[in-house]
C-alpha cells in the first residue's frame, strides 16, 4: 500500500457536523466549560455511583489503563533519540495560526477556520502539540516560549455526548511535520489524548480516516481502534472513509 | 411534636427583601449561574447521599434504599436532564405567522417569575422539594424552600446542607410550620409551588389569589387500580405489592385503592401475599425494608381506616413505632370510611366490580385522581379505560413507575393538582413566556395600509393579507449543518467564507479574476451579450449538450444540482433562449432531472446524506406544471424532425457546396436529441401513475424497446473532444479540463475503457475557437452564494463525454438488468438478485432508486404492509407462498381443512408483520453497501420479535392441528409425529434471520471491516453457530419436504374423493383459497405441491433424520461442542449426508443450498482452527507484540477482548435464535474446540477440513455446470445462491487449494518463528495465507 511518506491521518468534520447541537455553539465560545463532559470530577464521580459493583472492576482496570499510558508516555519521551523534541498542551489563539499551518499541510481535507476554533476553543485540553526547540535558544528553559519554537505535530479533539447517554472522544485532526515522521509522535499524540479522555469518563472514541490512508489506519489500529463502518464516498475526493472505533467499555 | 429549630417568622420579610435585591441584579439570570448551581446540586445529592438517608430513618424508620433510589437518585436524574437540556430550553422559540406579520421579528422568550417558594411535604422529603428546585433554578429564579416541618430531621439537614453546596444569595431555606409559612405567602413572592394535602392546597390557593401570584399544586387523590381478568397475575400481584408499600404507603401516586372482579380477587390475594413476605418477611415490623408512619396523628388516622371485620390479611399495629403491617381488605364499599380518603398508609382496600365498565363508572363518580393504573394484556381494553376517564397520570401494568421519565409531566387535575413538572415541563412552569415582536420601520408603507381614514378597499386588502391560511408554508429543516453554517455566517459576518478555507486545487484559478461580489443575474448577462441567446451553430449546440450531459452524469453521480447541471447558466431561465433546439433541450433536461429527483429519488427515500442528489433544489425553477411530460417530449421529436429537414435541405445543397462538416453536426445533434427523449422516456416507464393515481406496475417490454432504441442511438454519437489548435488559446479556460488524477477510484476503470474508446469510437473534435461565444454558458461559481458555507465546494471535473457516453451505455445496460427482476417470482429469488446486482453493478443511487420502486412501487407512500411487489402481489401472499415452498407448513398446504377465524387472525396477523420485516430488508439491500450493513443490524431486532411471535404461532397450531387430525384419522402416525414436532413458523424466521446474520458478517469482509485480531471470533461465531444452525435448518426442511410432500397429497386426495360423494368438493382451507383469489395467474402452483417425484418406498430408505428435535437451546449448545471437540464426528457425518444423497440419486430439494453451507462451515471451520494453531504458533503478529505486555512502547493495545467480542456482536444479542453466545460461553467452548489439542492436530485438522470445503464447492460448481450445459443457457458467474456468487465459489476453490498446501508447510515447521499474513485479494470472504 501506500508508504510512510504520506501520514495525512484523518479528515473533514463535513459529517460529523451534523450531530452539533448548534446552540452549543453559542456557548461554546465564552462558556467551552459548561458542557456537563467538561465537569471530569463530577462525571467521574456520579458515573461510579450510578452503577453496580461489578463495574468497580472496571474502573479499576481504567485506572490500569490509564497508568499504562502515563508509563507510556513517560517512556517514549526518554527513549525518543531526539532530545529537542518535546511534547505541551495547547495554551492560547496565538498558537492556532501555526496549527492551522501544520494540518491544513497535511491533511487533504479544507477547513475553515471556524471549524479549527470549534473544536480547539471548547476541547482545548484536548489539544496536544509537538514542538521542535528552534536552535538558537539552547538555553533549557526557554521552552516556555512555545511561539519560537517549530510545530511539528498536532492533535485535536473533542468529546462530548453522543446521543445524549455515550460519552464519545472524537478525534478531528492529526498531523505530523513530513519531516519528523517515523518517530512515534503520531502515537504519542494519540495516546495523550485517549489519557486525557478516560480521565474524563470517555466510553468510546471514534475518528476516520481515508481507506487509503494505511499509515494512518495501522497506527490506530496498534492501539486498539477497529473499523466499525464504512462511510460511503466519505471525502471531498469521493473516497470512502472507515469510521475507527475504540471501545473503552 | 416538631422539636426542630424555626426560623423566627419576624425575619422572614428580610430574606425575602434579600432575594428580592439578588434578583434585581439579575445574578440567578446568567445561563452560566444556572447551570452552575444545577451541577452543585447534583454533586450535593450525590455527595451527601447517605446524610439524607439518615434523616429520614430517624424520622420515620424509613428504609435507606428508598431514600437513595427514589430521593436522591430521581434528583439526580432530574439535574442531569436539566444539564443536559438546558441550551435548548433558554432559547428564544422563533415564531412564524401569516403574510402580513411575515416581516416582523417574532419569538417567545422565557424568563423567570422572580422568587419561587417551593413547599415540600414530609413523604418524600427530598424529592418533591427539590425536584421542583431544579425547574426553578434552571429557569433563573430565587428561590425559598420550605420542607415540612412533620419530617424534623430531614428539615434540619436540608437547612444546613444547602447553604454549603448552593447560592446562599439566591436560594434559602426557611424550617417552620403555619406561622412560617402564612408569613411567606404573606411576604414578596412571585410564585408558589406547593407540594402536599390537597386541603391546605385549597388554603395556599386562596391566599395566592389575593395577590394573584401564579402556583403549581400537587396534591393527592385516590389513585385506582383497575385489574382485568386477562393481567398477568402474578406480575400484577408484585407490582402492586411493591406500589402499595414503598414507604408504607405514604406516597402520592401509590395505588390506592383496587378494582377487580371477584375471581381476579381470589388469584390476586395470594400473590400479593407472596410478594409482601418476600419483600418485608413474615414479620414487616422488624425488616429494615419498611418504613413507618410518619407521627402519631396520622398512625392514629390510618388505624382507625382499618376495618377489622374485612381485613383478609395483616391489620396488625404497634403503636409505640407507629408501625401498621401491610393490609388487604376485601368486600369494601364505597361507603366504607377506608374510602372517603386518601389513605396515605399500607391498606389495600379491594372493590369487586363485574367489567372495565363498571370500573370506568365506579372512578368517574369520584374525584379525578393523581394516578390510574390499569393491569391488562389487552391494550384496546387499556385505551378504552383511558379514553373515557381522567386522571393526573396513566401507567399501564406497573405502578408508579411513570413519574420517573423525565419527558414526561408530572402533575394532577382536579382535585390532585394544578400544572405540572418535571423535566422541561418544570422550566416551564417556573418561567414566564413572554411574547416579543419587533417591527422594523423601514415597512411604513406596507402597515399604514391600518390607519384611518378606512375605506373599503383597504380594509378588503387587509382581510386579504390578514388572513390566516391552513398548511401555512414552513421552512424544511434539510440539513441541520446548514442551520449550524448559516448561524456561523450570520454571527460573524464574514463576506467570504471562503477566505478560512484553502481552495486551491481546483481546476478554475481565477475566482477573483472578475469582480463576482454581486453575481450578474441571466438578464444583465444577456444584456451584456455574454451570454448568448440565439443563432447557435450546430456545433455549438453539439458541445453544450455533451457539456450538459456530463454534468447530468455527475449529477446522477450523487453530486449538488448548484455544482452539476445549474452551472450551466441556460437552465436557470430557459425562457430567454430564442433558439428553440437549445430551449427544447434545456426544458427537456429541466424536467427530467425533476423527475428523477422527485417521483424517483424522494419516493424511494434511500437517499443518505452523501447523496446530494435530491434534497437540495435551491428554488430552481422545473416547469412542473407549465410544462407537461408529452409535451415536452413532442417538442424534442418536433426538433429532431426540423432537425432532420433541415439536414435533408443540406444534402441538396451539398451537391453544389462543401458542407460536410455542417451535415455532421446537423446529423450528430438530431441523434443526441433523440438519444435524449428516449432517456427520458425511459425514465418516465419507471414509477408511473394511472389515472386514478396508482402505481403502475412495470412495463418491461417497452423499457426494453426504449433501452434498445438507446443504445442504438449510443452507437451513432460521436463524442465531442475539445483539441487545443494552438496554445495561444491556453488561457481561453474552458470548462472541459480533464485532470485524470482528480477521478474518483470508481472511474479509474473508466480510464482504462477511455484509452480503448479513443481508439474504437470516432470523436468529434472541436476546436476552442469554434465555441468562443460560449465563454459564460458554464460557470462552476455561479450558484456558490446560494449554497451553505460549509458546502462541499469542489467541483470534480466534468467527465469528458467520451467517458460519458461510455457510462451511459453501462446505465442502459443496468436498467437491462434490472428487468430480469420480474422473472424472481420467489422472496428467495429476489433477495439473492438483490444481493448478486449490488455486489456486481455497484449501481448508482439513481439505480438503486429504480430497483427498489419497481420491486416495491411507491415504497414511501403506502403503509408497509399494503405494498405490493411489482405493484401487483401482496406482499404477505408472497411470504405465505415463501414459506410453503420452504417447508410446506401443513396450515398452508392442508386444502380440505376448516380453520376457524381466531387461527385465521393469529397466522394471518404474523404474515402480515413479517411483510414489514421484508420490505425493509429489500430496503435496507437497496442503500449502499456501506449502509446496507448497518440497516441489516436493525433488521436482526425486527427478527428477534418476529421469533418469539412465530414461536406462540407454533405452539397454536400443534394444538390446532393435533385436533383436526384426531378427527380425520390419519394413517401414517410416523409422518404424524413429525409434523407434530416440527416448528414450521419458527424455522422459517430463523432461516431468514440466519440468511440475514450471514449476509451482515460476509459483507463486514467485503468493505473489509475487520482486522486480523477479530479473524479467529469471527469465523469461529460464524462455523459453530451461524453456518452450523442453517445447516440444520436446511436439512431439516429438506427432510420434511422430502417426506411429508407425499402424505400431504393423500390427505387433500382423500378429503377429496370424500367430498365427491356430495359434488365437487370446495377447497376449505381459507388461506389457500385467499392465495389462489388473489393470484389467480398462479393458480396450478398453489394448488400442487412443490414438484418431485419421489416414491413412498423412498421414505423409509432414510435412516435417521438428521435431528427434529424443536430448537431445545441446552442441546443445541451441546450440538455444538460436541461438534467443536470431536471434529472428526462432524466430517464424517457430512460425509456421510453427502455419500447418502449421491448414492440414494434421490434431487434433493435443497442439495445446492446444503452443498454451499457445508463448503462455508468447512472453510470457517479450516480457519478458525489455523488461527488458533498459528497464534499457538506464534506467528500472528498482533499477538506477539501483545504478549509481551512489559514492552508496553511496542504497541500498547488499549482494547479489551472481551468489549470488542461484545460490541462486534451486539447485532446478534438480541435474538432468541441462535441464541447469542456470551463472551464467557464463548471462550469455554473454543477453548473446549481448539484449545485442548496440540498444534499438530489443528494443523492437521485445518487441512482436513480445507480440502472438504474444496471438495463441496467443487460439487457445487460441477452440478450448477452440468445443469447450465444441460439447458444450453451459458453459465452467469454472478448467478447467486444465498449471498455467494459462481464466482465467489471458484475463487473459494483456489484459496481452499492454496491454503492446504501452505498449512501442510507451517505443520511441517516450515520457516519456524515467522508470520503469516492474509491476502484477501483472491476473495474478500476468506483470506489466503501467505508465508
């Protein structure tokens, strides 16, 4: 199939639209924290209650889950080869244009800009960056200074109810600088984001990719995203997508 | 009694002063606020949970889980919905009215009252004061709760818990009894929302009215329970046990009192009885699942209600724990004292009443109740009960129970109360609906039309306007994307939504090259003679009609009409064309395209949101009734004839000048416009009406005529192909650019074909410079400011028309096909047709659109079961006729048997509810293959229904038939037996579930679904459940058509020389006689059994039936593992059936069927066993790297076998047969199957059963070939049986033989420690293993 050359992961939100409630709109932008998901504390809590005593089980295995990553993530930044590469959350707009720059690079789908605040404004802990330190500043703790630094990869990502009962990760965009590909990053970004998800009492977390897209579809399917279904000339392009599906529960 | 703190009453006015002033800050008004609060609430209910159950069992010992379920947890349920909902409730409801208000700004917006008091009783006394406080907070209000001062301790709790979790500012709790709460209704409120006694609900009611203050009142009532004779008694019994005495009776909407017949009543006692000791024990006084009275007073009450003399059971008291034992009283009247109130406690007084109606007047008399509750198994005999009563709620066969939706309201009338709550029901009652209406100024002119001095005509014309007009004209909701953009749009402003997105790879690169801020309308264009309007040259006309014909082809495609066919500017105003051709060819495709679109497309509603196709008109103009159908096609011929005079006029001329070139063009164009009338009609023979507005059955001969007529025209075009003359021209950017790369994968096929049709047809070049003045007549921009911004805004390039016509000659070619339809005189058939054209012409949506309408005619408009196939059969005679030939149920074979009208009702009940899961099968076959998938899951739920119907079917008809035969004194009691035994109804459902489960799985492989982890569950779940059980079925109705075929001949033969006694003996049996009324062109088939000619003496010939046994599901699973661990068993009894049909030559009925599902089961099984000995193995990737779970950086892989194993098969959990295997059962009988033998064994035996499978689908496909070469009829390879085509099996055949020598291999060791991968490329449904 196709080589590792091309890692554009996955595409347009054109379908996935659809289910946005558009007042949540409304509130999105000044009130992103009110929708109920948000409240990870509480959902977690009421969640755990709510439910019989063999669910015990499960939250335990979740938090198993959960420390995997964490122990996962931890390792791939000290095996990384590349000690410039670093990994931090999305913090303001300022960021957003070089966002908009990495993905809009590599992905075949065009968004609006509107499509990026939607998502990076209401989910913006669920927004995960790499960056490259820029050589001039060697000084280790420039590192805050994220804007000099070179974006080489993104998520984003939401999660909210689907159909009112599941709560459901939805992963919009993923890319990954040409350049650096072939060093886990991808994975990486993808596995901070399913941490941060099961932390908020995320059932399932869906995406789709091209089925063209290879690359894209072993990545997700290393760590456990199966194809749930086909959607019928999914893309702009007229090429079907699958919708990945990883079931947490 | 109340020994708990008071707030002092002379602070009251104070608190009220302070709410007031939060209030007015309009602080409880911010959306944030409110939803803020409603999460502290739900964490304080959910925090504090056990702190509440505390209070109430000091206060009245009552049970803990009651408070948590039903206190805390409904407000819980209450909060969450609210949360949920929240947005959705605040919004200004937009309005819409007649004409004349039309430009005003209308909507409703809700806001709050102001302070809300909120007076909780002491039952529940959580629940009902805060479940009202949620309505009150998520509508903005402050609030004052008052809970009853008769629960003291929960008083208190409530007084200090709620200033730690919610807005001390807005939300107050005042402790007291009637002095406290005189002074608030006294004091500054605005609402009051009371909760309790419907006499002190009189009291508050008064007081409000003084001040008019708005209240909501919820109060009690005797709440009747109407038993029928026909409820299920001993869930009744359970249930109103349970209503009866959760917390002792003290509830509002708990069954008060019963009403049953005398006979129910003796049923009934004992089950209560049951349920009471199991609930609370022998003895309730000491159980902790029993609450008791609340104090003194009411102990005293509820005693003194007890009258000892019709007591049956309990009316036990203890009066120092205020504890009275759960009662039955018997024989009551309406005179009893227990009657005259509410009794608030665990009595439960039984009035015998004869029927429902005695019922229906015995509540009427009485004051409207808070609930009715009716137990019955007859829903007629329910809504009847509701129909003529009124009360707050209904709830049918349960108690209680319907408070808890949150959709739905909760209140009384009469009597039990004043409004109601709950949910957005609750929103409501705490917010004011405030009507607004703006209307703009700048309108003057069109309102001063009112004002005085009044005339005549004015007030005429303002009656005119005014007037409101029924099925007024709404806005359709389409997409609700659109509503989402177009809010984007509005609230930014941004004049080009198109500056966010990166248009760059498109074939038009200069969007900015004119100034397109305002889009030239058709006139001006014309005005600016851009756009020409007449003396086309033929050539010209050539090119915009292959021009048009290519967009209409994308059209069909699935793609916007604003980015196919109306970027051509000529067919947004057809008027203004002067050249006729060009208007008769405008207007035809205008037409046609509505057609498709409306009596098409929209009528066969598979459309799916990839589908542009149809939904979208964007207010373009189709000439629907100024142009009629005939009409239209009479102007092409009119065309084509002056057309054709005119060609004639230069073939005169041709002598003297050279005009070739012209005759060619003159010739080419009459041709396409020919070509296009009969497209179209063509089209108009689908789906058309008769006079009175039918269907009309499809009329495959004149299709056929048309499509040859099509194809003939096909054969003369030649394709129009623009050859750049020199490239000076190059910037002269025409629409044809032909960007191969940008074709979908579909076309790449077409591609290939191009290369060949460049050299086979001749192609009609066209020089740029010829169509120069064509400049504008397609603009791909010209429609994009009507289209929503988020609009798929790329235009694939127009598919050049040698490609076209191509895809044309494919489309008459499909619609050939199609009609082969009407030969499928069976379900089977159809179905298998379905399937075979789907996988084999990947038809279009408009193909698809065709198919379904002229197998099921107007499949949208006709209630499901009235549809009729090819507009002619009905649908359950089919099915009836399905299923006889299947398994020939004696029901429907029997012609000499009386069946009385309740069988008739039952049978005939279930076919036509079959009929609905049909036609939606046939549906769901018609959608894309993607979507097909999806819509055969929901199918499997219809099954699951239809097998438990088929199933009581069954069981009626055994006893039905036993009868009849006991009376016509059968004389082959074997054959008997057997019919007794057999589940005729059953079997066919699972027969068809079971084709249906299949399909879903196989098609998962052909979209190529399923990872290679899931391989093993999936073959294994289809081997040893799926495939196994069809086969089952399957030989078990070949041995009963087999055998009872013969016996059910002597039956109608005898009862036939019987009845030649008297006359000719009528056929009795209504069924057949229905079938034979309605078909009557199939008469002969009906009547006769399937044909066969088989000799009595070949009956006894088979030595044991393989299983008759009625679907015990304990043994089926036995059958299975058993099957699964000695595998050799299984072999050779497949051999064995197979030895057996060969050798005793007797035609089989199923043979071919039986022959496939054996290959399948073989190769599964091959499978399965391969998978589980390659992972013994170690050779399956995924596997390893799993297992070695401390090398996490590898591949962590986050899913759990187990959910995945539950979310693949959720379709199947559902059905009662095969019954779904749960994940546990799953892995103790694989691990019985594979896992106990060796590596070696599985190997072996995977080779075994590879070189079976090899060896049925050779057998297969020798008899399928040998019957082919018999009738001289060539072999089609897309013929299908079952969901497997001729050519899916000679590909099996390959993998089976490939497959056996590379397992050989690995069984050898060959290439130890490396894996093995799956190629699925020789065949989707099963992989080739590749070393």
């Amino acid at each position: 199939m196709s080589s590792s050359s091309s890692l554009s992961v996955n595409g347009t939100e054109n379908k996935e639209n659809q289910q946005f409630d558009p007042h949540s709109m409304t509130n999105g932008f000044t009130e992103a924290n009110c929708s109920c998901c948000d409240h990870h504390e509480n959902s977690l809590h009421s969640h755990s209650i709510s439910q019989s005593p063999q669910n015990e089980n499960n939250i335990e295995e979740e938090q198993e889950l959960i420390s995997r990553l964490q122990h996962f993530t931890l390792d791939t930044i000290n095996e990384n080869c590349d000690q410039d590469i670093y990994f931090h959350s999305y913090k303001s707009e300022e960021q957003m244009l070089s966002i908009m720059k990495l993905i809009s690079g590599v992905l075949s789908e065009p968004y609006s800009i509107y499509t990026y605040r939607y998502f990076i404004h209401n989910w913006p802990e669920l927004c995960f960056l790499c960056s490259k330190k820029s050589e001039n500043s060697n000084n280790p703790s420039s590192t805050q200074d994220d804007n000099e630094n070179e974006l080489i990869g993104s998520i984003v990502c939401k999660l909210d109810l689907h159909k009112k009962i599941l709560r459901r990760g939805y992963i919009a965009m993923l890319a990954v600088n040409n350049e650096y590909r072939r060093k886990k990053i991808a994975s990486k970004l993808v596995c901070m984001a399913i941490q941060t998800m099961m932390e908020r009492g995320c059932d399932e977390i869906v995406l789709e990719a091209e089925v063209t897209n290879q690359a894209a579809l072993n990545l997700y399917e290393n760590l456990g995203f199966l194809r749930e279904k086909r959607l019928y000339r999914y893309y702009l392009n007229g090429v079907d997508a699958y919708r990945l599906k990883l079931w947490l529960k | 009694m109340s020994s708990g703190a008071m707030t002092a009453v002379e602070s009251i006015p104070l608190l009220l002063t302070g709410l007031r002033t939060t209030f007015n800050s309009g602080k409880t008004k911010s959306l944030k606020w409110r939803k803020q609060q409603l999460e502290r609430l739900l964490k304080l209910f959910d925090e504090q949970k056990h702190l509440f159950a505390d209070a109430a069992k000091e206060d009245f010992h009552r049970p803990e889980q009651e408070t948590l379920l039903y206190d805390c947890g409904l407000i819980r349920a209450e909060c969450v919905y609210a949360l949920n909902n929240i947005d959705d409730w605040v919004k200004d409801e937009k309005k819409s009215d007649s004409l004349v208000y039309a430009i005003m700004e209308k909507y409703v917006h809700s806001e709050p009252y102001g302070v809300s008091l909120i007076i909780g009783p002491w039952n529940y006394p959580f629940l009902l004061l805060f479940a009202p406080l949620v309505g009150s907070i998520a509508a903005g209000n402050c609030s004052v709760l008052k809970p009853s001062e008769l629960a003291p301790k929960c008083a208190q709790l409530v007084f200090d818990v709620v200033p730690r979790y919610l807005d001390n500012d807005c939300i107050k709790t005042v402790l007291g009894g009637v002095d406290q709460t005189q002074a608030l209704l006294k004091g500054d409120i605005d609402y009051i929302f009371y909760t309790g006694a419907t006499t002190t609900g009189k009291i508050i009611m008064h007081a409000a009215a003084e001040k008019m203050i708005p209240v909501t009142l919820e109060c009690g009532g005797k709440s009747p329970v109407y038993i029928a004779d026909d409820a299920n008694i001993e869930v009744t019994g359970k249930r109103i046990a349970w209503g009866k005495c959760i917390n002792s009776g003290q509830t509002c909407v708990a069954p008060d009192y019963l009403l049953c017949s005398k006979a129910t009543e003796q049923r009934l006692i004992p089950e209560i009885i049951k349920a009471w000791k199991e609930f609370y024990t022998e003895n309730p006084l000491q159980s902790e699942s029993y609450a008791h009275i609340v104090n003194d007073r009411h102990f005293k009450r509820v005693e003194n209600l007890i009258d000892k003399s019709k007591v049956v059971y309990g009316g036990n008291s203890e009066e120092k724990h205020n504890y009275i034992s759960p009662t039955i009283m018997t024989n009551v009247t309406a005179d009893d004292k227990v009657m005259q109130e509410e009794i608030f406690g665990p009595l439960l007084p039984i009035i015998n009443v004869r029927d429902e109606n005695e019922a229906i007047r015995f509540i009427n008399e009485r004051s409207k109740p808070l609930a009715l509750y009716v137990f019955t198994g007859n829903k007629k005999l329910a809504k009847k009960i509701i129909d003529e009563t009124s009360s707050g709620s209904v709830c049918v066969n349960d108690v209680v129970l319907q408070i808890g939706p949150s959709a739905l309201p909760f209140g009384g009338v009469g009597p039990s109360g004043l409004g109601s709550y709950h949910g957005k029901y609750s929103f409501d009652t705490f917010s004011h609906k405030r009507s607004v209406a703006f209307s703009p100024t700048f309108a003057d002119g069109l309102v001063s039309m009112r004002n005085p001095p009044y005339t005549k005509a004015t007030t005429k014309r303002m009656e005119l306007i005014g007037k409101p007009y029924r099925n007024w004209f709404h806005i359709p909701r389409v997409f609700k994307t659109f509503w989402f953009w177009a809010f984007i749009s509005l609230t930014s402003l941004d004049p080009k939504m198109d500056s966010g997105m990166s248009i760059n790879n498109h074939f038009h690169q200069q969007p900015q090259q004119q100034n397109r801020n305002l889009t030239p309308t058709i006139a001006q264009l014309i005005d600016r003679k851009q756009l020409k309007i007449e003396n086309f040259s033929n050539l010209e006309l050539v090119y915009i009609f292959d021009q048009l014909l290519s967009s209409f082809h994308m059209w069909l495609d699935g793609h916007s009409l604003a980015l196919t066919v109306f970027t051509c500017l000529y067919l947004h105003e057809p008027d203004m064309i002067k050249d006729n051709v060009l208007r008769t060819m405008t207007i035809a495709y205008l037409k046609l395209i509505d057609y498709i679109r409306e009596r098409i497309i929209l009528k066969a509603g598979i459309y799916e949101e990839e589908d542009f196709s149809g939904t979208l008109i964007y207010n373009f103009k189709f000439y629907q009734e100024t142009v009629k159908e005939q009409q239209s096609i009479n102007d092409i011929k009119k065309c084509e004839d002056d057309l054709a005079k005119y060609y004639r006029k230069l073939r005169h001329l041709s002598t003297t000048v050279d005009i070739s070139q012209d005759m060619l063009y003159t010739q080419q164009l009459t041709i396409r416009m020919k070509f296009l009338r009969h497209l179209y009609q063509i089209c108009l023979k689908f789906n058309c009406v008769n006079e009175i507005g039918e269907q009309t059955p499809l009329n495959g001969e004149e299709i056929a005529k048309l499509l040859k007529q099509t194809t003939e025209c096909l054969q003369l075009i030649q394709p129009t192909v623009l050859i750049k003359d020199n490239d000076e021209q190059e910037e002269n950017n025409l629409t044809t650019a032909i960007n191969i790369q940008k074709l979908d994968t579909n076309s790449s096929s077409m591609i290939a074909s191009e290369e060949e049709s460049n050299l086979s047809t001749t192609i009609l070049s066209i020089s740029p410079s010829s169509i120069v003045d064509l400049k504008y007549t397609f603009d791909p921009y010209y429609n994009y400011r009507q289209l929503p911004p988020a609009f798929n805004r790329f235009i694939r390039c127009l598919i050049p028309s040698t490609i076209v016509y191509k895809t044309y000659n494919e489309l008459c070619e499909h619609i050939k096909k199609l009609l082969e339809m009407t030969d499928k005189k069976t379900l089977q058939l159809s179905y298998e047709y379905f399937i075979e054209y789907s996988t084999y012409y990947k038809p279009t949506i408009f193909i698809r659109s065709l198919l379904l309408l002229s197998y099921l005619p107007s499949a949208q408009g006709i209630p499901l079961p009235g549809r009729k196939i090819f507009g002619q059969f009905i649908f359950s005679d089919y099915i009836k006729l399905e299923m006889k030939s299947f398994i020939l149920p004696p029901i429907l074979t029997l012609k000499h048997i009386q069946i009385d009208q309740t069988t008739f009702d039952i049978v005939e009940n279930f076919f036509q509810r079959s009929a609905v899961l049909f036609s939606n099968l046939f549906y769901s076959l018609c959608n894309n293959r993607a979507r097909t998938r999806e819509k055969l899951s929901n199918l499997l739920e219809e099954c699951s229904v239809l097998q438990d119907e088929s199933e009581k079917i069954d069981n009626w008809l055994q006893k039905f038939l036993l009868d009849i035969f006991e009376q016509q004194t059968p004389n082959n009691s074997q054959v008997m037996m057997m019919m007794e035994k057999t589940s005729y109804f059953f079997n066919f459902m699972l027969h068809w579930t079971l084709c249906i489960m299949e399909y879903y799985i196989y098609l998962g492989f052909e979209l190529d679904l399923y990872s290679k982890r899931e391989l093993y569950d999936l073959y294994f779940y289809l081997a040893q459940i799926i495939l196994f059980a069809h086969i089952t079925i399957y030989t078990r109705a070949d041995y009963l058509l087999t055998n009872t075929e013969t016996f059910f001949q002597q039956l109608n033969n005898t009862s036939m020389t019987a009845g030649k006694k008297q006359q000719k003996s009528p056929v009795t049996n209504r069924f057949i006689r229905q079938l034979v009324d309605n078909n009557p062109q199939m008469t002969s088939d009906l009547l006769n059994m399937p044909s066969s000619t088989i000799s009595s003496s070949d009956v006894g010939s088979i030595s044991t039936p393989v299983n008759t046994d009625n679907q015990k599901k304990s043994k089926r699973k036995q059958q299975t593992t058993t099957n699964g661990t000695a595998p050799s068993t299984a072999t050779n009894g497949g051999h064995n059936n197979n030895t057996n049909s060969s050798s005793s030559n007797r035609p089989s009925h199923y043979e071919k069927e039986l022959n496939l599902l054996h290959g399948h089961f073989s190769m599964c099984t091959a499978l399965h066993r391969c998978l589980k000995a390659l992972e013994v193995d170690n050779r399956l990737i995924f596997k390893k790297k799993n297992d070695m779970s401390s090398d996490l950086t590898q591949s962590p892989y986050f899913l759990k076998d187990e959910v995945r194993y539950r979310h693949r098969f959720m379709p199947f959990s559902n059905l009662c047969a095969p019954r779904y295997m749960k994940y546990h059962d799953f892995k103790d009988i694989q691990q019985l199957c594979d896992g106990d033998h060796n590596i070696h064994d599985l190997y072996q035996d995977s080779v075994t059963h590879f070189q079976q499978a090899k060896v049925y689908f050779e057998t297969y496909l020798n008899k399928i070939t040998l019957k082919h070469s018999s009738t001289k009829t060539p072999l089609n390879r897309t013929f299908t049986i079952g969901f497997t085509s001729v050519k899916d099996v000679e590909s099996y055949i390959k993998i089976a033989k490939t497959n056996v020598i590379v397992v050989r291999l690995l069984a050898a060791g060959h290439k130890r420690g490396e894996t093995i991968d799956f190629d699925f490329n020789t065949n989707s449904h099963y992989p080739m293993l590749k070393l």
